[in-house]
C-alpha cells in the first residue's frame, strides 16, 4: 500500500510542501509572525496598566512593600513590550 503524502498542519485540506504546510497556507500566512507579535504587544499593554492600576491601589491601603513589588513587575512587562518593539522594528 502507497504510503499518502503528508496534510497540511494548517488546513489539513492539501498536501504539505513546505514542510509542514502546503504552499497556499505558507503564502496566507507568511506574516503570521508579526501579527502574533501585535497581539502579544496588545496583551503586554493591557497587563501594564493592570499592574499599575493595582500597585495605586495597593499604594493606597498602605500596602508599601507590596505595591512597590507590583510596580517592579509593571515595569518589567513594560520592558518586555519596548523589546518586542525593537525587535519588529530592527
């Protein structure tokens, strides 16, 4: 018995042949990457401004220590943003 070409991971309509996908998919989804990097950067921006928002918040209630912690981890999402930025860009 023939052994059948491998699908497509992506649609699993066609046969892959580039790698792993077919060459319809590898065309549509050529800029899968940078459209999953927006996102991500969407999300980062989302989770900063929680963290700020909940670093007043625990600022507010006397809760020094921990809402310096949460300011430290605002930060470092903040971070992580810029460098996705950079990395698009560069």
């Amino acid at each position: 018995m023939p052994k059948a070409a491998p699908r497509c991971l992506r649609c699993a309509e066609r046969a892959a042949t580039k790698g792993w996908q077919c060459a319809a998919c590898a065309e549509s989804f050529a800029d899968w990457a940078a459209r999953d990097w927006d996102g991500a950067l969407a999300v980062l921006d989302e989770q900063a401004r929680w963290l700020a928002k909940s670093a007043d918040r625990l600022d507010g209630a006397g809760f020094w220590a921990a809402a310096k912690a949460v300011w430290h981890a605002a930060e470092t999402v903040e971070e992580l943003a810029r460098a996705i930025e950079e990395h698009q860009s560069g």
